[in-house]
C-alpha cells in the first residue's frame, strides 16, 4: 500500500469514526423516512400524470368516434342525392378516424395497464412505509432509553465526559486550595521568625531583640525611680510592707469580732430580766 493509499485510509478511518460519533440513530430514521415518503409522492404524482394522460386520450377518443358518425351520416346523405363521390370521401374519412381511435384504443390499454402497476406499487411502498413507520417509532424510543439509561450509569460511576470535567474541576480546587493553605501557614512561620525583614528598616532579628532588651531596662529603671519619689520602695521591699499590712487587717478583724459578741450578750442579758419581771 502506497504513501497515498494509506494517507487516504486513515483519513477516511478518521472520518468515519467522527460521522458514527457524530450521527444520531433518531434523526437517520426520521431522514429515511421522510425520503420514504418522498418517492411514495412522487409515485403518487406519476400516476397523477398517467391517469391525466389517460384521459386526454380518452377525450381525443370520444371526439374521433363523433366524427366517425358525422361521416356515417353524410356518406348516408351523399347516396341519397345520388352523390357517390362524396359518400366515398365520408367513408374515407371514416376509415381514418377509426384507424386513429384503434391506435388511441392501444395506448389507452397500455396506460391503464401501467397505471395499475404504479397504483400496486404505491400500495406495497405504503405498507413499507407504514411498518418503517412503526419500526422507527420502536427503534427510537429504544435508542433513547438506552441513552437515558447510558447518562445516568455514567452519571453515578462518574466516568461520562461533563461528570469528568466537574470531577477534574474539583480536583483542581482542591489542589489550588491546598496550595493556598500551605503557602499561608509557610507566610506566617516566616513572618514569626522574622525571615521577613521590614522592606523599610536596616535592621535584622538580633537588632529588634537587643532593641527589645533595652526598651525592657529602661522601663524597669523608670519604675524604680517612681516608687523612689513617692516612698513605697523597691519591688524587693514591697513584699514585707504587704505581709505587715494583712496582719493589721487580720488584728483589726478580730477586734470588731470580740466587740459584736459582747453586744450580743448584753442584749440577751436584757431579754431574760424583762422576761422575769
């Protein structure tokens, strides 16, 4: 097989393959039918046209035998007056009317006889279109069941070309997702290490450590100094001076107890002597 017959071959493989994907089984049937009942029109129309035919002969027919008896009666006339001649041009003309209504007799047979064959075929195609009708019908609800069917089945398996788009799609989402996520959690670790320096600033991570260190210390030494000036003392004395306070309030406590039970005494002092006299 030549360069050429091979190219042909695959080009019409290709081709092939693209027409059977492409055609749909409903619309082949619906075109031959259609097609079908085409030819029986134009069957329907031929005899239309034979049976029109027919009858122009039949006219032509009735006409020449009305000319046959024209002739009958002046070749009659013709005799009476003694006229011989012209009896015999009656009959010649006769004679030719009948060869012509023989010769119309012939054709008119013939297009009967072919109009009967035409009717009878129209008969037969009918049927056939008939049951091609039937057999469509039965053929393309079949096909659409089975392509109702073959959606669904591919629907839940998920192997049909627009379920594996939208699966395709939901893996892309995911994964662009993920890919978000991981590159915001590897922002923020580098952002908290401080691998992102400030575009604006000289200084790097020791920098704004020793930077914290001093602020720390000289906030501390301005706290000393305010304790200084209002005479509350270090933070290392404040502990002594908050321990002496809460045994004052715990002493103080106890006197107003001892001073509540001996005025609750007293009133029940009273209460007796009243209830004796």
């Amino acid at each position: 097989m030549g360069i050429l017959s091979r190219a042909s071959y695959v080009v019409r493989s290709k081709l092939n393959s693209i027409l059977n994907r492409a055609e749909d089984p409903s619309e082949s049937l619906d075109y031959s039918y259609e097609q079908m009942r085409d030819e029986l029109q134009d069957v329907k129309q031929g005899i239309a046209d034979l049976t029109t035919q027919k009858k122009r002969l039949e006219i032509q027919k009735r006409r020449l035998e009305e000319n046959v008896e024209k002739h009958n009666e002046q070749a009659r006339e013709a005799v009476q007056q003694d006229r011989d001649d012209l009896a015999r041009k009656a009959l010649e003309k006769k004679k030719s009317k009948m060869t012509q209504i023989e010769d119309l007799e012939t054709q008119i047979a013939e297009l009967q006889n072919t109009q009967d064959q035409l009717v009878d075929k129209k008969d037969e195609l009918q049927g056939r279109i008939e049951e091609f009708r039937t057999k469509k019908e039965t053929m393309k609800a079949r096909y659409e069941a089975a392509e109702a069917s073959t959606r669904v089945s591919e629907a839940m398996s998920g192997v049909g070309d627009e379920m594996g788009d939208v699966a395709r799609s939901i893996e892309r989402a995911e994964e662009r997702t993920e890919e978000m996520e991981a590159r915001s959690q590897a922002m923020d670790e580098l952002q908290d290490t401080g691998a992102f320096d400030d575009a604006l600033s000289d200084e790097d991570e020791i920098d704004r450590e020793l930077s914290s260190g001093r602020t720390d210390r000289e906030v501390d030494a301005e706290l000393e100094t305010l304790r200084a000036e209002m005479g509350k003392g270090s933070a290392d004395d404040g502990g002594d001076v908050d321990a002496d306070a809460a045994d004052a309030a715990t002493e103080s406590d106890d006197l107003v107890d001892e001073e509540v039970e001996a005025e609750l005494e007293e009133l029940q002092q009273e209460d007796d002597a009243d209830a004796s006299n």
